[in-house]
C-alpha cells in the first residue's frame, strides 16, 4: 500500500493552490481582453460611423 506522509499531502495541496490561482488570473485577463477589445470595437465602430457621415459634408465643401 501506498505511504502519503502528511508534508507530501501539504505540498500537493500547495501545488493545486498555485495552479488555481494561475487559471484564475488567466481567466482575468482573459476577461479584461475580451471587455477591451469590445469597447475597441465599439469606438471603431463610432469612428466609422462618424466618418461615413462627414464623407459628403466634406467633398461637397472641395
């Protein structure tokens, strides 16, 4: 039968901890990317939005 002493149970524990705590700040930024690039494409979406609106404005004025 297999003999766990209790620093290798520690150490174990430890190592999950590290790992859940790396997936979680993945997971973070991950998020934060995601919630900027669709502010991003928003902004750029406006721009062109605006831009197409100006486009005549300003040939007509040449």
């Amino acid at each position: 039968m297999l003999q766990i002493s209790p620093m290798q149970i520690c150490s174990l524990c430890a190592n999950l901890l590290v790992t859940v705590a790396e997936i979680f700040m993945i997971y973070t930024h991950y998020k934060d990317y995601k919630e900027d690039k669709r502010k991003n494409e928003a902004i750029k979406a406006k721009c062109a939005k605006l831009h197409i609106d100006l486009t005549p404005a300003t040939s007509a004025k040449h």
